[in-house]
C-alpha cells in the first residue's frame, strides 16, 4: 500500500529536495507541504498522512512541538525528523519518532527509514508506534547516536561503560566508541540499575562488564573492567559499589 506522506519545512529548497526524494521512492505518495508548525497541524488534521517528514527548527512552533500537539489529536501518523541538528535525538525518540534524518539526507538512507515505517505499519495496531505526550517511563532498551552522516542504534545492553566528556556522553561498546550530547544525571535516569551501576561523577558501568573491585591500600578503590580498563570509584558512589557486592 502506497504510504501517504507530507514534508514539512521552513525552507523551500529542503522541500523541494525532500519532493525529489519521495518521488524516486514509490512507496510514497506526495499529499502536501507546509512551511510551519501551525500550517502543518491544520493539514495534518485535514489529510490524514501515514507519514510526516518533519523538520524540528521552525520559527514560532517547532517540530518537537509539532509532534507532541499531533499526539494530543489522536492521530497517529509514523513521524520522521528531518533537520540539520543532532542535539534533538533523545526528545524525539522520546516522541515515539520512526527515523531521525540528517541533512542532507541520502537517498539510501531515506529508503532506510522508509522500511522501518513500514515495518511499523505492520505490527498489530495495539502495538504500533504513536507519538507520546510524555517521556517514556521504562528503561531505555536503546539509544540513536549521530555517527557521521546517520544515526546508529546502540541496544543498552551492548554499552560497557559510559564516561562524561563535558556536554557530552561516551558510550563505548566494544571496540569502539559514540558521543551522544546529554548530561550523565539525565542518562543514569533512563538506565536500569539492575544492569547499570553510576561508580564516579564521570562513569557509569555495566554490571556485568566488571571483573572485580580492589583498593589501594588508603582507601581508595578501583574497578577492574574486562576489556583492562580500570577506574576510580568516586566517594560519593563508593556505597553504590559496596550495596553491589552484598556489603
């Protein structure tokens, strides 16, 4: 079934580039555009769409708030960010978005997104995917970090440890390592305590990705992870280390 879809965006060249898009893929029809927030919500309301592609920075209503007020409608649309800025990722995923596109956006990349929402459309209609009003109140299963000209799906359970870099968090799986742009309290909040364990200011491990604890003697403890690494255990989250071991 051909997905109905609209763009919505304060700049006529990024429409027309996203009309240029769609038009190479054909599983989506072309319903309307609107150049901002509150022309969208009308035509939103009016049409109907399977699908909105949606810029977040707009003058008066932005994007986010384009979501959140389509969520407060009742309609349930699949939503795909599209913009220029990565710094939004965690408010729109919290909005249940599809795919969060950088611009400029590739063609293979919007084909990407476009599987997913399809994918969605075929869940049962109880589970599929709608826009929230609120955050999600579970633990975060993932986490979408900008790598590049995209955004990578990280599963929570493949992060060892996570270390601040001063705006910014570094989540290293692995090998290898992506920064996500939120503070550590915010990030510790949205992470199971069961699997995650905060030991510094600056650290947050992995349960299970510790090998073992040890001092040195004065008073100070350290972890020994299992990829070799070892860091110093904070005083401040020194009962957070001991409540862990049973003591």
């Amino acid at each position: 079934m051909s997905i109905r879809t609209m763009i919505v965006d304060d700049e006529p060249l990024a429409i027309e580039r996203l009309q240029m898009l769609c038009a190479r893929e054909p599983r989506l029809t072309l319903c309307g555009t609107a150049s901002d927030g509150e022309a969208a919500l009308r035509l939103i309301e009016a049409l109907k769409p399977d699908l909105v592609l949606l810029d977040i920075a707009m003058p008066l209503l932005d994007g986010i708030g384009v979501a959140r007020a389509v969520g407060r409608m009742g309609l349930r649309p699949a939503v795909i960010f599209v913009t220029a800025f990565e710094g939004f990722a965690v408010e729109a995923f919290d909005l249940a978005a599809v795919d969060y596109l950088l611009k400029p956006v590739a063609h293979d990349r919007l084909t990407r997104a476009i599987d997913r929402v399809e994918a969605a459309r075929s869940l049962p209609s109880t589970d599929a995917p709608a826009i929230s009003t609120e955050a999600q109140t579970d633990w975060a299963e993932e986490f979408w970090v900008p790598h590049r000209s995209e955004l990578i799906r990280i599963a929570t359970d493949q992060i060892d440890r996570i270390e601040a870099e001063r705006d910014y968090m570094r989540l290293h799986v692995g090998t290898h390592s992506y920064l996500l742009h939120q503070t550590i309290s915010s990030l510790e909040e949205r992470l199971d305590p069961q699997q995650f364990v905060r030991l510094h200011r600056s650290h947050i491990v992995r349960r299970d990705h510790i090998a073992r604890l040890r001092h040195d003697g004065s008073g100070v403890w350290f972890a020994a992870l299992a990829d070799g690494n070892e860091i110093r255990i904070g005083r401040t989250f020194l009962a957070n280390a001991r409540a862990m071991t049973g003591r």
